[in-house]
C-alpha cells in the first residue's frame, strides 16, 4: 500500500473540500474542547457564522474553492473600532484577497480568504504593517501555528529560518504542544513581478516536509485551528 505524504491542514480548503453548509457551522461553534482566538461572545460567534457562511457561498459560486486558503493573523496596533477599520481596508485591498473578518478583542484576530497563487501571507502582513497607525504603533501580523512533536524537527525548522532571517523570525510558544509564531518583517516586493512574494506557508512547506513522518500535519491557530 503506497504511503500517504504528509500535508498542510489548511482551514479554507479543508472546510471546503468536506463541503456542505452544515461543516462550516460546526466548524464555527467548534467542539466543547476545540480552541478559538479569543472568550466567546454572541457578536464573535455571529461573526465567525457569517465568515464561515461566506467561505462556503463564495466558493460554491466561484467553482474552484480548493484554491483558496484561509488564515487567522494575530494584529498588534489595534486600539479601537477605527483601526479594525483601517486593518480590513488595508487588507481588502490586496490582490487575490477574497474575504476579510476581524473582531476587536484582546488578541485582534483578522481571518482572511485569499488565492495564495496571487498573494503571499507576507504580502497581506505587509499591507497592514503599511498601513497608516492611527496610536503611533505600525500594525504588526503573526502567524500561529502548531505542529505536534515540534520538538523532534526543530532543527531543521531553525535551519530553514535561518535562511529567510531578512523575511521573517519563528518564535517557539509551547514545545510541549508545537506551537509556533512566525513574525513577519518589512518586505521591499517587486511591482513588475506577479504573483506572491516573500515568505509563504507554501513555501516553507515544500522545503520542510521532505523526509517528516508519514501523517506529519501543520496546522493554524485561530480559524485554521484542527483539533482540540
């Protein structure tokens, strides 16, 4: 029987590969023991529905939906009603971004659709670090993931990030867990070049995934969180 390889869980695709409105809204609620970015409330729940609702309409419209990702990034800077504004403008107006949803809370998660061979995660990170601050203080993207026995591959994932130092820096949350922050750094993009730029989750996939554990996941806190 040929092995399965390992892969990414990504949020969009595999909501959207499992089809069905009834998968988004579980996927929204969550289980009694699955995580979210922030406490509940009934205005966060109500958003996350209509996100959630979103992704399927949208990609039930547009034919392919498995060429969509989403992501949760983690923004500092965010001090009031005006800068969750200015957060989703900014991110709105990102080639190749499809949906954005942001609530103001005390993490400041904005959960964002997009085609990532248009645009990278580094680019939509980019667009809010460029953003004009209306406290003083630039909005700044993280990205949160987890990977189960972290700790086994974190050598080689120090290595790789070695590489990409000008673009990003990986911050280790829980060894234990696998969880993993990835904080991204001002990128100078080329206009004339189509298509994403800078780091990207596909590409620090394809360069990782080489020789991992057979059922080796990535997964997304926030929106893309898999699990408990």
């Amino acid at each position: 029987m040929a092995k399965s390889s390992p892969s990414v869980v990504d949020a969009g695709s595999d909501r959207e590969r499992d089809g069905g409105l009834q998968q988004c809204l579980l996927w929204c609620f969550g289980q009694k023991n699955r995580t979210s970015c922030d406490s509940p409330s009934l205005l966060k729940h109500s958003l996350r529905v209509a996100f959630a609702l979103s992704v399927w309409l949208f990609g039930s419209a547009h034919g392919d939906p498995t060429s969509l990702v989403s992501r949760t990034f983690y923004v500092s800077g965010v001090e009031c009603g005006s800068c969750v504004y200015l957060v989703e403008q900014a991110v709105r107006e990102v080639p190749g971004v499809s949906r954005v949803s942001m609530v103001q809370s005390l993490e400041n998660c904005v959960d964002v659709i997009f085609d990532p061979n248009i645009v990278s995660e580094h680019q939509i990170a980019l667009a809010l670090f460029t953003a004009p601050p209306l406290h003083g203080n630039p909005y700044r993207a993280v990205l949160r993931m987890r990977m189960p026995d972290c700790g086994r591959q974190e050598a080689k994932m120090t290595a790789l990030f070695e590489q990409w130092k000008p673009w990003v820096e990986l911050q280790v949350l829980d060894r234990i867990k696998g969880e993993l922050a990835v904080h991204f750094l001002p990128l100078k993009t080329n206009t004339q070049k189509p298509g994403p730029q800078g780091w990207s989750v596909a590409r620090f996939w394809e360069s990782f995934k080489e020789g991992l554990p057979e059922g080796t996941v990535l997964e997304f806190l926030g929106t893309g969180t898999v699990g408990g």
